[in-house]
C-alpha cells in the first residue's frame, strides 16, 4: 500500500473515533444535567388505627401525576418497592411527632432511598409531613388538597424548599398550587445531587 493511502486512512480513523468519544461525552453529562433520578421505597402502613387502604395502582397514580409536577426542575422520582408495613402503633406515632429514629430500626426504611408512608392519618390537620434529615415522607389517605400535590409539595421540603407565599406556588402551605420558581427548581436540584446520587 502507498504511504500517503496508509497516512489518510489513519487519518480518517482519528478523525471518527474523535468525532464518536466527543458525543459520547457530551451525551453522559447532558443527560446527568437533564434529569436526576430519585428512588423511592413507599409503604403502606398496617397499624391498627393508621392503616391505610391505598392500592398500589393507586400509588403508581399519584406519584404519576407528582412526577408531571417536578418534570419541571427535571427530577424524576422512581418507585423502587411498594410494601406493606407491618409495625406497632407507637412507631407510626413517634413520626408523626417528628421522630424517625424507631422506623430505621425496623425492615421497613432504607437510608439511601427516599422513604414514603401511606397511612390513614398523619396527625391533627395535616395532609403529609416531611422529615428531610431522615429522607421520610408521610402522607394522608384523607388529604384535604389533591393528594398528588400533597405528595409534590412534601417532595418539595425532602429537597430543601420552604414555604411560598403566592397561592400558585406548589410551596404554598394550603393551596392546590402547583408552580415551582427558577430559585427553587436550583435550590432542589442541588439538593437532590447530594442526597440521592
Ligand atoms: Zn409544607
């Protein structure tokens, strides 16, 4: 073979493998900015009084519908398991005052997940509290808002947003407000790259 035939087909190697590494790269990081995924382990809570009756279909309904929500800052949060959770009264009690460290005890937590609880009450007028230090949600089965915006707003405070003021905001504390602000969208994203990935 000549040795300028030998030197352009080099060349042309280069150039493809150059041209597939650079895509390649840039596909990885784009996608890493686009959406971050967040799992999910949801119970549904079997305690006397706080059992709750939602069905799993249920379940794959709401957080459906509170992923259209956050499709907005680009966070997808991913069902990983639907169980029953099987605990005493008194775990479920201690939650619902702001005390998660008996539930991380039990079989029914996983530090590296975002922790949901489905149960029949959740405390005094509440629709869903949030615990972002242990990764724990609770929710109603008795929400006085939309249920899947309960469980939007409380995905809000999981990713370290506080309460808004205007009644469209999904922060808003008693509204059916949906709208997340370019502040807030950085400030969970941010979050949720440190706690979930
Ligand atoms: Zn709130």
């Amino acid at each position: 073979m000549k040795m300028w035939l030998v030197a352009v087909f080099a060349l042309v190697i280069i150039i493809v493998s150059i041209f597939f590494s650079s895509t390649a790269t840039s596909n990885a990081v784009n996608n890493k900015n686009d959406i971050i995924v967040i799992p999910v382990d949801v119970y549904i809570v079997d305690s006397g009084s706080y059992s709750s009756e939602r069905t799993q279909q249920n379940i794959k309904d709401i957080f459906s519908k509170a992923n259209t929500v956050w499709r907005e800052a680009g966070i997808f949060f991913q069902i990983k398991s639907v169980s029953i959770a099987d605990v005493n009264d008194f775990i479920i009690r201690e939650m619902i005052d702001g005390n998660g460290a008996a539930i991380k005890q039990t079989p029914f937590y996983n530090k590296d997940v975002l922790n949901v609880y489905m149960s029949n009450f959740v405390g005094g007028e509440a629709n869903g509290l949030s615990m972002p230090i242990d990764s724990i949600i609770m929710i109603s089965d008795k929400t006085t808002l939309n249920d899947f915006r309960t469980l939007s707003h409380e995905f809000g405070h999981t990713l370290g947003l506080n309460h808004a003021s205007h009644p469209e905001q999904l922060m808003h504390a008693g509204t059916n407000g949906l709208h997340l602000t370019k502040e807030e969208v950085s400030i969970s994203r941010a979050t949720a790259l440190k706690i979930f990935t």
